[in-house]
C-alpha cells in the first residue's frame, strides 16, 4: 500500500516538472507569436492602362428615309436593296401623268394673266381702264406664277434623287403601289469619312472627360468571334442624353468591312489617352470592399501593418487598379495574411 502511494506522488512530481514553463525563453517566444506572419509585394505602375469597356450598335453614319413629296402611282424603281448610289442618282419615280397636267394648267393659266395684265395696263394707259383693274391684273399674275412654280415643285419631287453617296438599306414599297405624300419608300445610310461605318455608345459622366477624338478602340462582334476590328474615336457628345443620362460616343471602324452588316451588337474596348496613370494591387492584398472603394494593408517599416482605403478604378485578372492611393511610394503592399489583421498590427515578412 505505502509502495503503490509513492509511486502515484512519483507519477504527480514528474508531471509537475514536465508543465513547468521555461521563462528564460517565453518571452521571446512570446514576442515572434505575437507578430503575424504575412507575404508583401511592392506597388507596380500598370504599363497599358486598362481599356473602358462598352457596347455598341453598327449603323451607317447617316440614315434618311425617302420618300415622294406628293401621292399618286409608283412607275419605276431604278434600284434594289444593297445598291450602292450616288448622290444625285435616279432612284424612283412616280406616274407622272396627273402631275404633268397640272404643270399645263397651271402654264396656261400664267400665260393668260400675262395677257390680261398687258390689256389691262394698255386700257389703263388709254384712260378707258381703271387703275384697280391693272391692279388686279397684275395680282392675278402674280398668283398664277406662284401656281406654276408649285406645280414645278411637284414635279420635280415626284422624283426621288439620292441626297447622299452610300447604300440602299431597305425598299419599302413595290412597282404600281398608290402612295401617299411622305410614305417612306427608300431607306439610305452613309458611310463614315473613310467609308466605315460606326458605333454609337453611351458612356457614364465620370468617364467622358478620359476621352478625346481619334482615341483608338477595338471592336469585337458575336458573328466574327476571332475578328478584332480596330476603331477611333470619331465624335463626343458635348450633353447627356435627357433619358439615359449618358454622353454619346461615336466609334468610327478603320476599315469597310462590307461583312459588318447595321444593327450588329459590338463588344467595344477603349483606349482613353486621358486617364491618369493607374497602379496595380494584388486581388489578394483587398480585405474588404463597398461599391469601388477597398481596404487594404501595407507597411512601411517592415514591422508594422497599416490600414488604408483606396477607389478602386478596375478589376482585370488577378489584380485592381487604382489611379490614386494614399500610401507612401516606398510602401510594401500585405498580400497573404491581410484579412487577419488589425491596424497597427505588428508584423513579421516571411519570404
């Protein structure tokens, strides 16, 4: 019995010796566990600034629908859809059998009043007219000119010219159709100055002042998947759209393309020269963020974390951008270990 009880206060002394803390060194063990361990990287510039990204739709850089000035039967369609035309071109033509008749009326109603208004001034001049009969002589000419020259007018516009060099879209109405005055029949598109067409976008009001004309912008559409189409700048909207409350942006394509057909959607990357000078930040040196605002951790001493808040301009890949940061130059960003620490942690960088 007493044998068995020495062995247990044996047992209970060796397991007191073994729990007893070496102080000599717990405070220095003490000090490296409370410094946390990270991996920091420095602030890189980004060489290419990142493009602004946006949509647009394919369109011809004027687009005018024709149509007669007066109504009557259609005769002739001297083209066809995906004609190209010029300016000045005979494009259609209406019955003209109603209208030039009018046009004779409406001469021979002019050539009367001429000779009235020459009898009348001559019983004038004779004393046996009354100066109110020359008047109205000359009133009625005056009205039968006015006549002629509308009748003209009709003729002429009974004819539809190509206003602009470019391409049938559409032909709205066939051979023989009565029409009405102002009835659509042609659609036509103008190309842009280097006989491309162009892509109208909308872009927010913080980012209009990055752009400027001739800024150059790559395009890249659905139908043609491995085609990457170069483009310009070509116009800015100088107001926003009351609606949208976007600036418009004008993208002419540097080339034809006869394959781009209008109303095609592109995906559209533009190269603003105007935007500052951004600087990359690993995805994971970011702890938190709202809206395009993050925080972040960075040292400069090698011994101490600092938080800091940064606007974010764009996400790409594996980092962010930011045009401006209120760090130091010399500043090592925290990557690995930032979502554990707290201002003014203290720190130690593990290779």
């Amino acid at each position: 019995m007493n044998l068995k009880r020495y062995i247990i206060i044996g047992l209970l002394a060796v397991a007191v010796s073994n729990c007893k803390k070496d102080y000599s060194t717990s405070a220095e063990q003490g000090v490296d566990h409370r410094r946390k361990l990270v991996r920091v990287t420095t602030i890189q510039p980004l060489e290419n600034p990142l493009p602004v990204l946006a949509t647009g739709k394919v369109s011809s850089k004027k687009e005018i629908l024709l149509s007669f000035k007066t109504g009557g039967i259609i005769k002739r369609l001297f083209v066809e859809e995906a004609d190209h035309v010029e300016r000045g071109q005979l494009l259609a033509q209406l019955n003209l059998s109603e209208i030039n008749a009018q046009v004779i009326s409406a001469k021979n109603a002019f050539e009367k009043s001429q000779r009235d208004l020459e009898r009348a001034t001559n019983l004038y001049r004779d004393t046996v007219g009354t100066l109110e009969q020359k008047q109205n002589a000359q009133t009625a000419k005056e009205v039968a000119r006015a006549n002629l020259d509308i009748a003209n007018f009709n003729l002429e516009y009974s004819k539809i010219k190509a206003p602009i060099s470019g391409t049938i879209f559409t032909r709205l109405v066939e051979v023989g159709e009565l029409v009405r005055p102002g009835q659509p029949i042609y659609k036509v598109g103008s190309s842009g100055s280097n006989g491309s067409k162009i892509l109208r976008l909308g872009i927010a009001d913080k980012e209009i002042d990055l752009f400027k004309i001739g800024d150059s912008a790559r395009v890249r559409f659905d139908a043609f998947p491995q085609q990457k189409y170069l483009a310009k700048v070509s116009e800015i909207g100088q107001s926003s759209n009351p609606r949208t409350g976007l600036f418009e942006v004008e993208i002419t394509l540097n080339g034809p393309y006869p394959e781009l057909k209008n109303g095609l959607i592109g995906d559209i990357e533009i190269f603003p020269s105007n935007r500052p000078k951004s600087l990359k930040i690993p995805m994971n040196a970011l702890v938190e963020g709202v809206d395009n605002e993050a925080v972040i951790y960075y040292s400069t001493d090698g011994e101490t974390a600092e938080r800091t808040v940064v606007q974010i301009d764009a996400f790409s890949g594996d980092f962010f951008t930011v045009s401006q940061v209120n760090i130091p130059e010399n500043a090592m960003i925290i990557t690995e270990g930032a979502p554990y620490l707290q201002n003014n942690d203290t720190i130690k960088i593990v290779q």
